[in-house]
C-alpha cells in the first residue's frame, strides 16, 4: 500500500505538517516544574459538583506551580451540545472562584494556544490525521451502520472480543483500489487507528493518584474522525493536549478504561506522554451502602442545587478542598482565618477510591464560613441571592439595609459568634419574623402554659416597656414581673426549690418570645427588641392578647 498516496486521496486541501503545527504552538516559556493543565468539558448545559472537584483539582496544582491552567471545550459530540451551555458553564465556574490564564470565555478565546473549542480545530487535527495515514497508523473504513452491527452480533456468537480490531476489522487491509472505488461512489468513511496493541499484553503504569495499575493493551481500531470530518475525543485530547503543552492531565477515573488508547495515540503521534492522574468518584450513602452520586438521584449533584439552596461560594469551596485533601481540615483549625487560597493542594493527599458526599459536614462547614464574614459581606450575598431566587425578599433588603444589617449583626463577632445559619435560604427564614409582611406566631405555647398568666406577663410587660432602658434594667423589669405572678426570677432560686414557684423566668421570657418573634427560640430578646422598635414590639404584644382573648 502507497500509504502517501492513500493520505492524498484522503485529505488534499491538508497542505500544513506536523512540523508547522509545531512552530504554530511552541512550547511554553515556564520555569521548571510548572504545570500547565486544563479543565475540559463537554457543553451539556448541566454543571455539577463534578465540574467543580476536577477543575479545582487542576486550578490548584497548576497556580501552586506557577502554572497555568486553560478552559477548553470538547464539543466534538454535536448531538449532546445543549445552546447557551459553555455561558452557564463558564458563568459557573467563575462563580465558585474557579480562575482560568486562558481558554473559552464568554466573549470569545483568551491565549496564544486557541482556538479553545475542538469544533473550532478541525483542521489542525485534519493535520495529524493525515500524518497518521501517511505512516500507515490510520486508514479509512466504509462500513455501515448496518455492517458494524452484523459484526458485533457475530462477535457475541463466537464469544469473541468486541469491537473492530484484527480480523474483524474489514476494512483495515483492503487495497487501493476498492478505496478510491468507495470514494468515487461517495460512500462515507471514517478514519480508523490502525492499532498494534493485543488485549493479552500488560504493562505496569503511575498514576498520580491512584498509583501504580495495571494497564491493558487496547487491540481496537478505533475512530479518529467521524463521517463528518469532526474527530472523537479521543484523536481530538491527544492532539490538544500536546499542542497546548498540557503537562498533567487530571480528569474522572471513569476515563481509565480509555487510556491505554491515549497512550497508544501520543506514542504513535510521537508525542510525549503527560502525567495522568485520575480522581476517584464522588459517593453518597444509599442506606447502609455507597453509591456513586447522580445526576437522575441526587439533586446535590447539580450546581444549581447550592445556588438555589443559596450556599456561599466560600463554603463550596472550602467543602470541596475538605473531600479532596485529607488534611486540609487540620489545616483549616491550626489556620482559621488564613484565606483557602493558601492551603497547599496535594494530589497525594486526594484519597484514590473518590470521595464521600456528607450533607451535613457541608452545613457545619457553611455555618462556620459564615460566621466570619462581615454583616457587609452577608448583606451583599444574601442580596444577590434573594434577587435571583427570592425578588420579594431582595426588594426588602434594598428598601432599608441598616435594618437587614442590623438584624445579620446579632450574634456576630467575638470569639464564639452565633452559627443559627448556613445557607442563605436558612437566613431568609431566619429573618422573617423581622418583616411584618412574613411575620407569623410559628410555635404555640405549650399546653401546660397558664393562659392567663401569659396574658399578665404580656400586659405587665407592655406598662413597664420604654425602648431606652438599658439591658440590664429591662431584664430587671421582667424579672419583676417574674415574682409577682410566682415565678422564679432567678434559675438558681427555681432549681432549689421548685415546688415553691409557678414557673422560672425562663417560661416568663418564653411568654414574651413567642409574641414578639412566633417561635419558642429566637436570638437574644433584648437585641430583637432593640432592632424591631417600640411600635412592633407593641404592636405584636397587643396582638397576642387579642388572638389569647
């Protein structure tokens, strides 16, 4: 076979060589031990928490390098590309802190290695494509649909291994003649890899985070490009990979079973092979048993879902770094208020098996995150959330934010702030008592509250109120009218001997709470008090005698 002539045949616009591809990407000026990856997915339209592990991954070891880490979009598979997909990704991925040098932006390719979306590179691989067939490592198959699958059902009769490979690849050997006869009659082809690989040899391969495994020789043809000139994924990474001087490559271990075809494409290409490290898979609990999360089941799965839930970017974040480094939480307590930024990320800490989703370390560490921001801080996100999410809320927040402020401000501060929340949906909830329009009495009293002397501490409590005292004598003022219903103005005096009293002063302020906030449990009353002003706190009370009669 005239392998160059077969590549003419095939690709006669295709003037460019390998050699000026070559020149077109040269090799980065980095200092030594730079890492140079990417983040590279496919434009579905659905980013999930997946997304965010991988891309963190790579972010992380690249800029601790001095690297550089590039967004590039492999849409190669035109059918699954969803319209508007590569904005909401790109939009995502900004949103939880993910920084790219260079790739796909909204606005089009930043970076000298473009462009950053495969569609976009058809010729380049057209390039390597031809390479491949000139060195006889690629020819042309004219099989159909119809073909492939006659010799699939015949593989499975004989038990043999499927795919086309060896002696079921019909195409693979046939001579010049009956190729330019199916040209000529405009039948389609695809390009296929001539493979010299056997499934019975094994070798021995690193990864970086899983380690040493075993790895299988692929025998398989498989495509490079499609019918319609477009490449697989596999042909399109491996030239990408190489063009844009990726380093390390840092995907999914669901790609494990493919990488004895990309070693095989770099060593055939006669490129160098990159350093491969493959992330374990997020599980969830199902029961008593693991599974691995999805997108059918788990709605935590879809980015979305912690939009909507409204959880801070800074706990995502720093959740994701919790999963994926083992002692990035030892860390977190020896540095409490050092930004995650500086945590040094080990791909030898990420644990090969994947890791484990748990909703609740994910609340705990949101509730901790948010309990050191600023009420400035809270106030900017919460609004930026409620307009998305909650517009009426958003409008209440514009219309007086020293109130909202005021509110985000109890229990904020000193060594041991109060965590009542740790999404923003939780602090909608949490502040609706404060907004006569969602106010609403929650909590009843409990059945064995005397109604009457509910109604005597509310009464008393609205002769003595003035807004102007301070704490101590408005405590004071309802302990008083604590012992002169029975009830035990002191806790100590109520534990010693309660026999003696109707009641403590904690039932006397429960009284009081349930009125002015609708719940059994509430922030400290003095401070509720103080932000809702004399007019509400009246207002309530009044109301409360009112509904009790």
């Amino acid at each position: 076979m005239d392998y160059k002539y077969l590549a003419e045949l095939l690709f006669p616009c295709v003037t460019l060589t390998p050699e000026d591809m070559e020149k077109r990407y040269p090799p980065r000026n980095l200092p030594e031990g730079a890492v140079v990856s990417r983040h590279a997915p496919s434009p579905t339209g659905y980013v999930h928490l997946g997304n965010i592990v991988q891309s963190l991954t790579s972010e992380r070891v690249c800029h601790q390098s001095g690297g550089v880490m590039y967004l590039r979009i492999e849409d190669t598979d035109a059918k699954r590309e969803v319209k508007g997909a590569v904005g909401i990704l790109i939009d995502s991925l900004a949103h939880y802190k993910i920084r790219f040098d260079e790739g796909a932006t909204a606005d089009g390719d930043v970076g000298a290695y473009g462009p950053y979306r495969q569609r976009q590179r058809r010729d380049i691989y057209h390039v390597y494509a031809k390479y491949l067939v000139q060195n006889g490592m690629a020819y042309p198959c004219f099989c159909t649909a119809e073909e492939l699958a006659a010799i699939r059902k015949r593989q499975k009769a004989e038990k043999a291994n499927l795919g086309y490979w060896g002696p079921w690849a019909v195409w693979r050997d046939r001579p010049i003649e009956d190729i330019e006869k199916a040209l000529k009659e405009g039948k389609p082809w695809v390009l296929r890899f001539r493979s010299t690989g056997s499934i019975k040899n094994k070798y021995k391969f690193y990864d970086l985070i899983k380690g040493e495994i075993d790895i299988t020789e692929n025998e398989i043809d498989i495509v490079l490009l499609k019918s319609d000139g477009i490449p697989t994924y596999h042909f399109a990474h491996v030239v990408d990979d190489h063009l844009m001087r990726t380093t390390h490559v840092i995907r999914g271990d669901e790609w494990l079973a493919s990488l004895p075809v990309h070693i095989q494409l770099f060593k055939a290409l006669g490129f160098k092979l990159p350093k491969y490290a493959h992330i374990g898979p997020i599980m969830i609990m199902d029961g008593n048993s693991k599974r691995k999360i999805s997108k059918r089941k788990d709605p935590q799965f879809g980015l979305i879902y912690y939009r909507k839930c409204g959880y801070p970017v800074e706990s995502v974040y720093e959740y994701v770094l919790t999963i994926l480094n083992s002692n990035f939480e030892d860390w977190r307590r020896a540095n409490p208020d050092t930004p995650a930024e500086e945590f040094r990320f080990s791909l030898k800490k990420m644990n090969p098996a994947g890791a484990l989703f748990d909703a609740a370390k994910l609340n705990d560490i949101s509730k901790n995150v948010v309990s050191t921001m600023s009420a400035d801080k809270i106030y900017a996100d919460l609004l930026e959330w409620a307009k998305e999410f909650e517009p009426g809320f958003a409008r209440a927040l514009e219309a007086d934010p020293d109130y909202a402020k005021a509110i985000i401000s109890i229990g904020r501060g000193g060594k041991k702030p109060r965590k009542d929340y740790g999404t923003w949906s939780e602090l909608r909830e949490y502040m609706k008592f404060f907004y006569d329009d969602t106010f609403d009495v929650v909590d009843e009293y409990p059945e064995e509250a005397d109604k009457s002397d509910i109604k005597a501490t509310l009464a008393k409590f609205l002769e003595t109120y003035n807004p102007a005292d301070e704490q101590g004598v408005w405590f004071d003022k309802i302990k008083a009218i604590a012992a002169s219903l029975g009830y035990a103005p002191e806790m100590k005096e109520y534990k010693q001997n309660p026999g003696t009293f109707r009641g403590s002063i904690a039932d006397i302020s429960m009284f009081l709470r349930v009125a002015v906030t609708g719940k059994l449990n509430s922030p400290d009353m003095y401070t509720v008090m103080q932000i809702l002003g004399e007019a509400r706190v009246r207002q309530r009370i009044e109301s409360m005698l009112s509904r009790l009669g």
